[in-house]
C-alpha cells in the first residue's frame, strides 16, 4: 500500500523542490501540533513530515514516482469492459439448447476506499478491488456450434455496461443422443 504523498502536500506530480517546500512550511503551520488548537493533527503532521521526506530528496523521489507509475498502471489495468468466460456443454445439450445459470467474479473498485493508495481499507485488504459476483441465467440456443459465442450485457450502476462473452465448449467426448 502506497500513501500518495504529492496529495498529503497538496501538489501537483510536476511540482518543483520549492513548490514542494513552500506546500510542506504551509500545511505546516495548520497540522504542527503545537500550534494552537491542533492537539489531535500529530498523525497529519507525520504524514506531512514523510511526504516532504520523500519528495524534497531527488532520489527518493524518483524510487516513489516508479513505485506509483507501476501501482497505477496496475489499477488502470484492474478493470475491464469486456471479459470472456468459457462455459462447458455436452453435445445433447448444445443439440436442444437449455437454460444455464452462471456465477461470475468481476473485480470491482472497492466501494469503501474508492481504490484510494493512500489508507489502508478492511474491506479490500488495501487491494483496491472487490470481487463482486453476478448470477446469470443463460439461454443457449438449440444448434449451437462449438466455439460459439453468447454476448450478454450487465448493468452496473457504479461503472457501466459489462459486456461477458461466453464461448461454448462441447465436451468432446460425449456423444449426443438424437
């Protein structure tokens, strides 16, 4: 789990080592504990204490930026639009067709922490995702041929359409029954 510091100081990724300095003397002044009335900042100002740490020094910084460009690139990559599942049929089954119902685990951002890095959540481990299960009743049409593919769409509230491709398999070695 990584804190994002360049939002603890309140600056951009392209903020410069005054900008940085200017932010950390400025947030300072509000979370330093013994300022007047700020008995219960003394966390805040450790984190404000750690992120300056970090960001003022030209190569620890350069070490946290690759560590957020790869925790990024991993959260981009967490979701997708379109997913594909394999679903088993006998020959009689795809011969007549049926009704199937299906379980499906879709990673989800977490609805707590919102995929936040900078807290840990109970909820998703400090992961940023759930997995949220769908349950589908699938009708698979009399004639289906092997490597067919049924496009269902799934209604999500919090991230849109889900479009689940299921490819159907025959079981190769059951024969059908006509």
């Amino acid at each position: 789990m990584v804190k994002d510091y360049y939002k603890i100081l309140g600056v951009s990724r392209e903020a410069g080592q005054d900008d940085i300095k200017r932010a950390f003397r400025e947030k300072s002044k509000i979370y330093h504990p013994d300022a007047p009335g700020n008995k219960g900042n003394q966390d805040r100002f450790i984190e404000l204490q750690e992120a300056y740490e970090i960001l003022a020094n030209k190569e620890k910084r350069k070490r946290y930026d690759t560590q957020l460009n790869r925790l990024s690139k991993k959260m981009d990559n967490g979701l997708k639009k379109e997913l594909t599942f394999k679903i088993m049929v006998s020959p009689m089954e795809a011969y007549y067709g049926g009704r199937f119902d299906i379980d499906l685990p879709i990673k989800k951002h977490c609805p707590r922490c919102g995929s936040q890095i900078d807290k840990f959540c109970p909820v998703c481990k400090g992961d940023g995702f759930i997995l949220k299960r769908y349950y589908l009743s699938v009708a698979i049409p009399s004639g289906i041929r092997n490597g067919a593919t049924i496009r269902l769409p799934i209604r999500d509230k919090e991230s849109g359409d889900i479009w689940v491709n299921l490819k159907v398999v025959i079981f190769p070695n059951l024969t059908a029954v006509v």
